[in-house]
C-alpha cells in the first residue's frame, strides 16, 4: 500500500482516479474550493500557489507518489485570463515539483495532447512540442520545469478525457447529455481529431507505474482510436437513444472560441502498452462500461 496525494481531487480527472485507487492505497485527495464529492479519500486542502502551505502538508501527508492533476484546464478561460494560468500552470506544477523533491515522493505529472499543435496528428513521445494558445503553452513550460526540477518524475500527457462527471467538473459527456435532455442540438466538429481516453484508465496507468518504480519521463496515454468529435457524439448518442437531429455536423474553422485549437492532436500509445502493459481501451469499449454500471441510461 502507498500513500497518494492527488491534486486537484474534487476535478473531473480526480473524481474517476480516486476511487480506483482508493481501494489498494491510502489516498489523500487535494482541493481548493469544492472539496471532494467521494469519501474514498481523505480531503485535504490545497493550494498549489502557496510554497509555504503546500510544504507543511506535504510534511503532514508524507507521501509515497503525488498525482499531480490540479490545473485550470479550460483553454477559453486560460486565454482570457493568462496571468491566472500562468500561476496557477506553470508555478504551481514548480512549486509540486520542488515540494515532491523536498519531501521524496514521486512525481506523476498530468499534462496533454494540446502540447501539440495538430498539425498532423499521432504525436509520439518524441515529437516537439508546439503550442498555440496560452493554456498549450503554460503545459510546456510546466513539463519543462518537472524536468528540470524532478528529473524521476513520469510526465502523463493525457488525450481528451470521459467518464464520469462531478457535480462541480461535469465532463464533456455529462454536458452533452445535459442538452440533449433539454432538447437542445448540439454541433460537433467534423474535422477535429482526438484519441479520447477513459478516464479510470488514469488508475491503471498510475499502478502500473506504482510497479515500475525505475520509470520515469514522458508517456503518451490516448485512447484505443482516433476519431472526431462528431463521431464520439455519434457514439453516445447510439448509448442512450438520443435523437439524430440533436447531433449536427459543423467545422471547427466556424468556431470562434477564444483559444485556438489543433485539427489532430491524436496521440500514440504504444509505449504505454509496450513498456507499462495498459492497453488503451476504444470509445465504444470505454462507453458500453458505462453502459453496464448503469451511468449511461436511454433519455427520458
């Protein structure tokens, strides 16, 4: 058994990692405003912004391993508001990565897809990164610093996520049911890719690495394919009976959102299948689970 401090516990990523984990591991799960809706982890307060706190409870914790997840995860928001995002991006991971050294524990850093600036798609490890926006760009110069300041770190470059959603982080599937129950159609883009990643996968992968105690550096972790966005509500939607025509096709050269994104920031897995034996699971795979435990149920 390990001792785990997650932060940003209360998140969406947290919500689904938690509990897995909680049940091989004694789990602290860090917060700042909504502390956690699960009692499967001990909630404690975070601020990743706050070196001093920070350190005094990273000295009352102890832990083995930190699961660093706590960011503003919003590229709109980042984009609008780049001070925030840079303290909150790039100093806090700095000030996790010294307090991770300070105290001994290791390092699991979350970071993402949009690192990349999908231009072509299937990023591997290797590949330069490329930002195009305030948030892409704060998660480099974050993964920069967890290099430079905790070199035995594994940084977790995670594709766009599902699963379930918390009340306060609902994910893209609890949104999209939202509307749809509401009658609302939603446009989906028809040229933007991803490799969506299940959410709970995070916890196979963070136990993994709990067995690879010599593993450390960058690690792609999408899902099973790649498919657009338009696609993926095609799925749901086949899941829980919704109309067709609440799904609309459209382009994301029509959005006008404040951040840019990348046509293809899908990603390549095969290290973390090879090298740490977690297969990516598919959408269709990840949802009909979801299906199976009852979360996604046909629309009233």
């Amino acid at each position: 058994m390990s001792r785990i401090l997650v932060t940003g516990g209360s998140e969406f990523l947290g919500h689904n990692l938690i509990p897995a984990l909680a049940r091989q591991h004694e789990v602290f799960a860090g917060y700042l405003v909504n502390p956690p809706e699960r009692i499967s982890a001990a909630p404690v307060l975070i601020d990743v912004t706050q070196p001093d706190l920070l350190s005094r409870q990273f000295n009352a914790i102890r832990p083995d391993l930190v699961v660093h997840a706590a960011a503003m995860s919003r590229p709109d928001e980042c984009e609008e508001n780049p001070v925030k995002a840079g303290q909150l991006i790039v100093e806090g991971t700095g000030n996790i990565a010294r307090a991770c050294g300070r105290y001994s524990a290791r390092l699991v850093h979350i970071s993402t897809d949009l690192v990349f600036d999908g231009r072509r798609g299937w990023y591997t490890e290797e590949d330069a990164v490329s930002g195009i926006s305030i948030y892409s760009n704060c998660k480099i110069d974050a993964e920069k610093l967890v290099l430079e300041t905790a070199p035995a770190s594994t940084i977790l470059r995670v594709s766009l996520m599902y699963g379930r959603g918390a009340r306060a982080h609902p994910g893209q599937i609890d949104l999209m049911l939202r509307g749809w129950r509401a009658g609302h159609s939603g446009t989906f883009f028809t040229d933007q890719y991803r490799t969506p990643l299940f959410a709970p996968q995070v916890a196979d992968i963070v136990e993994a690495l709990l067995r690879r105690a010599d593993y450390r550096g960058i690690l792609h972790a999408g899902g099973g394919e790649r498919l657009s966005r338009f696609k993926f509500a095609e799925l749901l939607a086949e899941r829980v009976k919704a109309r067709r025509e609440l799904i609309r096709p459209g382009s994301m050269l029509d959005n006008k959102s404040a951040a840019p994104r990348g046509a293809d920031c899908s990603l390549v897995s095969l290290r973390l299948e090879r090298e740490l034996g977690v297969k990516p699971v598919t959408c269709t795979e990840g949802l009909d689970s979801l299906v199976t435990d009852g979360y996604l149920q046909p629309l009233a």
